[in-house]
C-alpha cells in the first residue's frame, strides 16, 4: 500500500483551482522552489520572499496551467522568475540607500551558487523521494541526512536490523529507478 499521492490527478485538481491542492502543492514543492531561489538570490529572506510570491502568482495562473504537462517545470520557471524580479526590486531600493559594504554584499546576485542543472537535479531528486513509501523514505533520512549508522536507525524505529537493511536496499533501488533520467541525461524537462 503506497501511499504517494497521483500527481496528475493533484494537476488536475490545481488547474481548476481547486483551493484544497495549494496546502499539498507547497508542501511537495516548496521546498525544491527554496533552493531555487536561495541559489540566485544567495539571501534567506528573499528566496522565502519569492517562493511566497511564485506560488502566489502560480495559483494567479492556475486556469491557464495543463494539466497534461508537468508542474514542477512550470512551478521552477515562475520560481526563477520572481527571484530575478524581487533582486531587480531590492538592487534599485539598494540604489536609494547608503548601504556599507556587507550589507550590499548580500544583495549581490549569487553568481558562485549552484547552477540551473544542479538545482533542477536537487528538485528531481526531492521528487523522487517523496515517491517513495514513508518507511523507505524515513531510513533513506536517517541514513543519508542524519548520519545514523544502520544499527542506530533500527534503534531509533524500533524495528530489527535486517528490516532496516532490507527497506534500505528496497529504496534505492526504486529512487536509481526513478531517477535514472539523471544518470542518463535524458532530462529533457528543463527546456
């Protein structure tokens, strides 16, 4: 029993602005319009800005979405979008204060972060993840971002080591599965 939620079917729901997919489309995607923005703009408070502002303007436009294309190439375009216009926005306020010069090196575009393809591989593999069956994804997190040994993530989950070995080898296989696009440079979902 998985319990991934249809992405098509929560497309459908967006593109006729159904008010109960933006709590699931924000929680889905959020995250991956974060590190977006934070690469271009290198500032916190305005990545946070902008995300708000893209999933304003996405919701704006929802009517106008296909639902027969995918959403995160539309979310991550529209995300890239306010980014450049909110540092647009800041750097011309920037130009009417004196600011000292640590503060206007925050303001700077990042340009030393990580690149459209990295951060489009980031968004994939988030994706990827959230596909995955709650307990696969919770060892892949205790694993891979926790640092917890296999021993410490069958203590921490009360559950025997072999489940954790077994539910480990089970999920990476299905996220080499579901991102072997990457691997392969077929992605050609950034166009």
């Amino acid at each position: 029993m998985s319990t991934t939620f249809d992405t098509s079917e929560l497309e459908e729901r967006f593109s006729r602005g159904d008010e109960t997919a933006l709590p699931e489309l924000y929680r889905r995607y959020s995250g991956p319009m974060f590190v977006t923005a934070l690469s271009l703009l290198g500032n916190r408070e305005l990545a946070a800005e902008a995300v708000q502002q893209a999933f304003v303007q996405a919701w704006r436009a929802a009517a106008t979405f296909d639902p027969t294309r995918e959403l995160q190439p539309w979310l991550y375009a529209i995300t890239r979008r306010t980014a450049v216009d909110t540092y647009r926005r800041e750097r011309r306020s920037a130009l009417h204060v004196p600011l000292d010069e640590s503060w206007a090196g925050e303001r700077e575009l990042a340009t030393d972060g990580p690149s459209m393809e990295e951060t489009w591989r980031v968004w994939q593999v988030r994706a990827a993840l959230e596909q995955l069956p709650p307990d696969e994804r919770e060892v892949l997190r205790l694993a891979y971002f926790e640092g917890y040994t296999q021993s410490e993530i069958a203590k921490t989950l009360g559950i025997a080591l072999g489940t954790v070995k077994s539910r480990t080898s089970r999920a990476q296989k299905r996220l080499a599965q579901l991102l072997a696009h990457l691997r392969d440079g077929d992605d050609d979902s950034t166009e």
